[in-house]
C-alpha cells in the first residue's frame, strides 16, 4: 500500500507538470495556470520523496526486528 501511494505521488507530480507545460504554452509566464499547477508540482515531488524516505525507515525497522 506504501509503495502504491507514492506512486500516486509521481503520478501528480507528471499530471501537474505536464500542466504546466500547457499553461506556459498558453498564457507564458503570466499564466495563473502554470504558477498553480507549479506549486502543485514542487509539493507533489516533495512527498513523494518524504513518502518513498518514510517506506525506507519503516521496512529497516521492521527488518531490524525479525
């Protein structure tokens, strides 16, 4: 289940950055579309980091145990 939410993650980060491609393509740099969907993006790749960095621990924790 860990590893599906983190895919998920990805999956956002790509939509939203394809997104902002679309906005830029649009509108430029004045698209509110891009800025948000920018956001989106830099939120999205930051916890699929801390997610996937959070699996990690809890896998070696439970490793450690057995």
């Amino acid at each position: 289940m860990r590893r599906f939410i983190e895919i998920m993650w990805l999956v956002i980060s790509a939509v939203s950055l394809i997104e902002m491609v679309v906005g830029y393509r649009a509108d430029g740099l004045k698209s509110e579309h891009l800025h948000i969907f920018g956001l989106v993006f830099v939120a999205s790749t930051f916890m699929y980091f801390f997610r996937k960095r959070q699996r990690r621990v809890i896998e070696k924790r439970k490793n450690s145990q057995q």
